[in-house]
C-alpha cells in the first residue's frame, strides 16, 4: 500500500475513534448539543478522508505524486482548523465563526485539489 493511502487510512481511524468517543460522551450525558462536529468530524474526517486514501492505492501512480501529500495535509489542517472552530460555534463562542469558515475553506480546497488528483491525467505505465 503506498506511504499517502496508509497515511489518509491511518488518521481516518484516529478521527472516527475520537468521533465516536464523543458520540458515546454525548449519548452518556443526554446533551447532542455537539451532534453537528461529530458528524462533521465522523463525515469528513472518517469517510472522506478513508475513501481518499483507497482511491490512492488503487492509483499508485497518483500516490506517488507530490500534489497526493499536499492535498492529505491541507485537508487535514482544514479538519484541525474546522472541527474546533464548529465546537466554539456551537458553545456560543463568536470567535468560532471565523475559525470554522476558514477550516471550511481549507477542507474545500483540499477536496478541490483531490478532485484535481483524480481528473490529471497520469503518465501509461507501459
């Protein structure tokens, strides 16, 4: 499996095990009021960034491009970025706002850039 599937793969299990301790957080106190940065986190950080990391193994001519590890690193400063500004939101905070407009952005470009991955084209193989 190539280094970038195994790194994509590896955190998106880290971000659902901490997902779904806080599901569970959640469900044990009765107070959803997190619901939306868990299934954020749960959405992007689990599905989307596992899904990456298949569609990169199957591709391994595209892992082994460097625009693979850039976009695993803005997508993921974006989840960093987003997922504490969405919790600051939710609590009231106004300064969470911005914090999760701008992981929002980051996370935007990253799926933009791995739409990018999936369209370039690479060289044959053969």
């Amino acid at each position: 499996m190539p280094r970038i599937s195994q790194m994509f793969i590896g955190t998106a299990v880290i971000y659902v095990i901490i997902g779904m301790l806080g599901g569970i957080i959640m469900g044990a106190k009765q107070d959803f009021s997190l619901a939306p940065a868990h299934a954020h986190l749960n959405l992007i950080g689990w599905v989307s960034l596992a899904l990456m990391g298949f569609y990169y193994n199957a591709n391994p001519a595209k892992a082994e491009s460097r625009l693979a590890l850039i976009q695993f690193w803005i997508s993921t400063i974006g989840l960093w970025i987003m997922i504490p500004g969405l919790v600051l939101t939710l609590r009231g905070a106004p300064a969470g706002e911005p914090i999760v407009i701008l992981g929002s952005l980051i996370t935007l470009i990253g799926m933009i850039l791995f739409a990018t991955a999936i369209f370039r084209k690479t060289p044959s193989l053969r």
